[in-house]
C-alpha cells in the first residue's frame, strides 16, 4: 500500500512539472513576441488550467508537491535575486532598505488593516492580519521584472534588497498577530525578540554557508569542488534555508544573504574559473526560468473564483488604497530619514509604483486559510485580488513608467554618450 501511495505522489510531481514545462515555454515564448511581463501569462494560465476552469491541474490535492515547489522555488529566485546586488551601492541605500523593510510594512499593514477594518466590519487585529499579510513585496514577482526591464542600479538594489528583507518581517508579524487572533494575547517584546532572531539568525547562517561553499568552489586551493559548481550553487539554497529554519531563522533571509556573499565573492577575494562560473550561470538562468513558471502557474491554479466573485469589489477597493495610499506613505516615511541618498522626486514616484505581491503573502494565506480563522475567505480573497492587479497592472507597466520617470539605465548611458 505504501508503494502505492509513493508510486502516486511520484506520478503527481512528474504530471505537475511536465504541465508547467509544457505551459511554461509556450507562454514565455508569447511573452517575447507580446513584450509583456511572462509572469502575468503565467499566473492567468494557472487560473485557465487549474479548478478554476478547465481543472487540469488541481495542486490542492498535492499539498506536499505544492508546498515543494513553492518553497524552493521561491527560495532559488531569491537566491539569484542576492546575486545580483551590488554590497556597495547596497551600503549607500542600507538606510533606506532598513526603513522600508521595517517601517515600510508596519505602515502598509497599518492602513490597510484600518481600511479593511471600516469596508469588511472585521474585528481590528483579523483586519490588521489581513493587512500584514499584503504589507510585503515579492522578490519572486519583481527580480524577473527587472531582468526584462533595465532600471538605474541605485533603484534596482533598493526594491529588491527591500522585498527580499521585508518577507521576513511581514512573515513575523503574521505570525505575531496569528498569536494574537487565535489566543487573544499579544507580547511585543516577544514578536520583536522573534523578529530579531528570525533575522539575525538568518543572516548568520547564509554568511556562512554563502562563503564556505563559494570557498570550496573558488580557485584556492581548497577549491576542490570547482567542477561541481552548478551542483554547489544549488546546495547554497538548500542547505541555507534548511539550517536557518531549523535553527529558528528566517529561511529567505539565509538564502538572500548566501546569494549576496556568492554574487560579491571578489570582495572577499575568491574567484571561480571561467568554465565553471558558465556552467553556474547557464545552470541559475534554466533553474530560474522554472522555478518562476512554477510558482506563478501554481499561484493561478490556487485562485478561488467563487470565492473572489463574492468579494472582488471590496478586495478591489483594499488592493487601490494599497498601491495608491499605503504604499506611497510607506516610501514617503521610510525614505525621509535617508539624506545621504538624496533620492529625487521621479525615483521615488517609481518606487511607490513597483510593490508586485506574489509568493510569500500566498503562502501566509494559504496557512490562515487551513486554519480556518474567522474571516479567512476574506483575506484569501484580497490576497489573490492584490496578486492579480499588482501583476497584471503594475508589473506590466514597469518599463513604461520607468522611461516616463526617466529611471532606465539605457537612457542613462545614451545620454552619456551624446555627451
């Protein structure tokens, strides 16, 4: 019997990744003729495909597979997401990204909780879980974006330093007002003490686990693993998120940092030999590219339409006071205590643009949801209400706000050449 049940859970991961495959390639080859954002197909094809519509592919039924390719999908992408910020121009913006990490959230869940509070008549601290729960940006959804789009590195580093440390954060305030909602206690000193170690902890362990492995694959002499580079480079994901959660950390943090150690290592005066640093690139960028049809394909088959079809209106409202009130007050405060950065106008009218949700406010949906708080089809509604309109409107309009605000890289270069 068990044999039985293995052979099918098998046969499920083989049925689930074959049908993303096959989507995915399809859909991200019609990206590229439509010049739109692949994500946004792929997220309206999981809805197409998924119980929704045609129930092909039902990940409900496979929560193990489901949370499997979830977790390290969004893990991988946040990884190579650290690879590409740069730990200078990090340091020059380490205030504003602190801020925003932290503040940002706090002020996001802030004003929409109260909204949603007033438009829902929830109970306060299920309407301030409620905003908490959309209060983070999405690395997964924003570093494929900014792949495609080519923004001033400044901005760039800010957004995505920004969405990889503010998951941690909005994940531990979901769980402190998760504590709150369900037992009616609530400790600020204990949600701050699990903030800190949540963060710290994580950070420690990708440090560690960033530089080890990147030692072992560099050209020191120790650097015996060099020509299983791409082999490494995945264990940097595994074993970082691992270690972090098992020590009570923040996985995402630990893999964000690794990827930042592993994409500054001439800092630290390693180097990896041209063959294999190909073979890790070209090994990243097809991970990448499926780990992101993945998540947003499984995204889509996770939306409710009945559900939606009852809230959609009010979920509107929460996602327009989210992208048009929450988030431009989280960047306006957040980026007031950064002099140093002297942040123009237009930079920060873009960064109040750029907030895409996706896969960790879907995830800490998808734990109210199986715990069936009061209110929960309320939350699940706005969630995937504000994943669907951030995509398909904020995302898709990344490059064409970005050329209005004058915030390409590219234009920054043809400008200096006319010069």
């Amino acid at each position: 019997m068990g044999s039985t049940v293995e052979t099918i859970a098998a046969n499920n991961l083989i049925l689930i990744f074959s049908t993303i495959g096959i989507t995915g390639i399809v859909l991200g080859r019609v990206s590229e003729i439509l010049k739109i954002p692949d994500v946004i197909l792929y997220l309206i094809a999981g809805i197409v495909i998924g119980p929704a519509v045609l129930n092909i592919l039902s990940i409900q039924s496979f929560p193990v597979e489901n949370n499997l390719i979830l977790t390290f999908g969004s893990a991988f992408i946040l990884f190579e997401g650290g690879k590409e910020i740069n730990l200078r121009v990090l340091n020059k913006v380490k205030i504003s990204v602190g801020m925003l990490s932290t503040v940002g959230v706090v002020v996001s869940a802030v004003v929409v909780g109260f909204v949603s509070q007033k438009v829902f008549g929830l109970p306060i601290m299920t309407a301030l879980l409620l905003g908490s729960v959309i209060a983070s940006t999405d690395p997964a959804a924003l570093i494929p974006v900014f792949k495609q789009v080519i923004i001033k590195d400044k901005i760039k580093q800010t957004v995505v330093s920004e969405s990889a440390f503010n998951d941690a954060v909005g994940a531990i305030l979901v769980s402190a007002l998760l504590g709150v909602v369900s037992s009616g206690e609530f400790s600020a000193m204990d949600s701050i003490k699990e903030l800190v170690v949540s963060a710290g902890v994580g950070i420690l362990v990708g440090v560690v686990i960033g530089y080890v492995l990147t030692v072992f694959i560099s050209d020191k002499k120790i650097g015996v693993f060099h020509s299983y580079a791409p082999i490494v480079s995945i264990l940097q994901v595994a074993l970082s998120y691992e270690i972090a959660v098992a020590l009570g950390g923040s996985g995402y943090m630990a893999v964000f940092i690794a990827g930042l150690i592993c994409g500054n290592k001439k800092l630290f005066g390693l180097w990896i030999p041209e063959y294999d640093f190909q073979s890790i690139h070209h090994c990243s960028e097809n991970l990448s590219t499926m780990s992101r049809m993945a998540i947003f394909v499984i995204l889509g088959t996770q939306v409710d339409l009945g559900v939606l079809s009852k809230y959609w209106a009010p979920a509107l409202l929460i996602v327009l006071v989210l992208m048009f009130v929450a988030r431009p007050l989280s960047v306006l405060v957040s980026t007031a205590f950064d002099k140093n950065c002297k942040w123009t106008f237009k930079e920060l009218l873009f960064m109040m643009w750029v907030r895409e949700t996706g896969v960790i406010p879907a995830a800490l949906s998808g734990i109210i949801v199986s715990m069936k708080l009061p209110g929960y089809e309320i939350i699940s509604s706005v969630v995937f209400m504000t994943i669907l309109v951030t995509l398909i409107v904020q995302a898709s309009t990344t490059k064409m706000v970005a050329k209005k605000l004058g915030v390409l890289e590219e234009e920054k270069k043809e400008l200096s050449q006319v010069v």
